[in-house]
C-alpha cells in the first residue's frame, strides 16, 4: 500500500517528533539532577524552569513572525543552532559558573522554534476526518520510542560522560528532521510504504535525500497569524486549551520533581 501525499506529510510529523521525543527523553530527566551536582538548590533548580517557561511563552510570538518569515519547516531548522548553544552551555557551566538563567534564554527558545511550527504543521495537514485518531498517534507514538530513552541516556552518560550524552541527543536532533523535509518535498526520488520512506533507487539513495532535502528547504510553507482570531478561537475552546495547559503542567512537573526527588 503506497500512501498519498497527504498520509507521507503527516507520517513525516510523527517519525520527527517520535525521534525528537526520544531524543529528548534521554536527558531531559538528568538536567535537573545535573543542576543539582553543580551545587545548586532545589529552589535555584525550579526558578531556572520557571524562567524556561516564562521564555517560551514570549518566544512563542516571536516564532510566529519567524514562520512568516522563513516558513515552518525552515524554522524548525533554524532551531538548531539554538538546541546546540543551549547544550554547550550546559557543559560549560562547571568551568565559567555563569548564571543558568542564560541557559533558560537558549532552551526556551529553541522550544518555542520546536513546538510552534510542530503544531501548526500538524494541524494544517492533519485530515479533519481524522483529527482524533492523528492526535492520538502524535502523542502515542513519541511515548512508545521513549520508554527506554532514559536507560539508554543514563548508559551514556555514565560510561563516556554527560558531554557524550549530549553530543548524541542533538545527532538526533538533527536527525529527526529528515523525516519531516522528505515528507513535504515535491521530488520523486522516494515512496512512502507501510509508514516508511523508501528509495526507488538504491544506488542512488544519497543523492535522492540531497536533493529532496534541497527542495524542500526552499519550499516555503507559511502561516499568518491573527491576533483576533487567535483570542476568539480560545474564547470558543476555552475547555480545551485549559485541558492541554493542565495536561502539559503536570507532565513537565512530572519531570522535574521526579527526578529531584529521587536524587
């Protein structure tokens, strides 16, 4: 069974963010017990998130111009930078002891490049029809690649050291997005089958991801912004937003305190 066009770009959207997720997974519960070796309080460690979330929040709107500007897939790349600023940071803050707040000012940015586009991609090319069974599959499936994320980090970590560990995740990083600029790409070098990318060609497998790649990176897919129809859409789904808002505080204090408390 070939899929169609629409089915490659919303499988492109889960593959990303399943290897983003399990990325991820494999140090993010470590930072705050990282924070906490360096010396700093329980109080300090917590401060840094709030500060994290707070910088999120107001990149948020920042992002939205940036997509204006440079497209959404675009933007997700642009973040990599940010992503890899943010863990040089963190290997650097033993030597130079720097406040950590300036780390909570390159993770929430780089967040907010992430999870803007993510959900504007994912609701514009998400079936209507289908909307509840692609939510599901776009919260299931990140969970599924990371039940072991955190054993395979922890390994890392232990046996070549956090820098290592850190170096690996963002190979991921970059990784994960492949999958999403192969899936909105024009070219005709690949099929999707069975919910996998596959080259027509074999022998011509490296120069088919170059160049679907190229193509899809100046495809400039974007999204305008209405601050009007933004606060009406909310006003007319209040129970939803609240839902994911409650439902994203207990997962992220989940896992912060949880890892603080078991150290």
């Amino acid at each position: 069974m070939i899929f169609t066009k629409e089915k490659q770009q919303i499988w492109g959207i889960y593959w990303m963010h399943s290897i983003q997720s399990f990325a991820s997974s494999m140090v993010s519960i470590f930072i705050p017990i990282y924070f906490l070796n360096l010396s700093y309080s329980v109080p300090q460690v917590i401060k840094f998130y709030i500060v994290h979330y707070l910088l999120l929040l107001a990149f948020a709107f920042i992002t939205i111009y940036v997509v204006r500007l440079i497209g959404l897939q675009q933007t997700i790349l642009a973040r990599a930078p940010f992503k890899l600023i943010y863990y040089i940071l963190l290997v650097l803050l033993p030597i130079y002891n720097f406040p950590i707040y300036i780390i909570a000012f390159f993770s929430g940015l780089e967040a907010a490049m992430y999870w803007i586009p993510l959900h504007i991609i994912f609701s514009r090319y998400s079936n209507k029809n289908e909307m509840g069974e692609a939510t599901g599959k776009l919260f299931a499936l990140p969970k599924l690649f990371s039940i072991f994320s955190p054993l395979i980090g922890g390994f890392i970590a232990v046996t070549f050291g956090f820098s290592a560990l850190l170096v690996t995740v963002f190979i991921f990083v970059l990784i994960a997005i492949i999958p999403l600029l192969l899936a909105f790409s024009n070219g005709d070098s690949f099929i999707f089958k069975d919910g996998k990318f596959i080259p027509k060609k074999f022998s011509s497998f490296v120069l088919s991801v170059y160049c679907n790649l190229v193509e899809a990176l100046h495809a400039k897919s974007t999204f305008k912004f209405e601050i009007k129809k933004g606060w009406r859409l909310f006003k007319d789904n209040k129970k939803y937003f609240l839902a994911e808002i409650l439902d994203n505080i207990g997962e992220e204090v989940e896992a912060i305190i949880w890892p603080i408390f078991v150290f």
